[in-house]
C-alpha cells in the first residue's frame, strides 16, 4: 500500500521539477533555507546522490522526506 501512495504522490507533487534536483531546488519545492536542506541531508533525514562534492537528490527521496514528515507529525490529510 505504502509503495502505491508513494506512486500517486510522484504523480502529483512537484511536477514541475525533474527527477533529479539541487539542494536549491530543494529548498524552493519545501520553502526552507538551502541551509536547513544541507542539514537535513547532513543529518540523512533526505536521501543524496553522491556525486563528489555537489549533493543532488532524487525527487522520490524528497517526497519520501515530505510523506515522513506528515506521518511523524500526525497529519493523516496526506
């Protein structure tokens, strides 16, 4: 179940942006500070791509984070 929702939500969220994005990118999709995105991504609460030094992460592991993230905060509108 979990897996389908996760589909529909790819399908839905952030359509505007590709499938693999930049911490700034990032952080326009979930209006943070690029500075809290890095820490996130520090702290592996949002899956990165290693790629060197430059962090690029997918947009299913930004979903991921977004669907945790309502799920930890009690938000069953999700």
């Amino acid at each position: 179940m979990r897996k389908n929702k996760t589909k529909d939500m790819y399908r839905m969220m952030f359509p505007n942006y590709p499938d693999v994005v930049t911490v700034k990118e990032v952080s326009e999709m979930l209006h943070l500070s690029t500075k809290k995105v890095y820490q996130l991504v520090k702290a592996n609460r949002i899956e990165r791509i290693p790629c060197g030094r430059i962090i690029k992460i997918t947009k299913t592991a930004v979903i991921s984070f977004v669907l945790q993230s309502a799920q930890e905060s009690g938000d069953s509108s999700v």
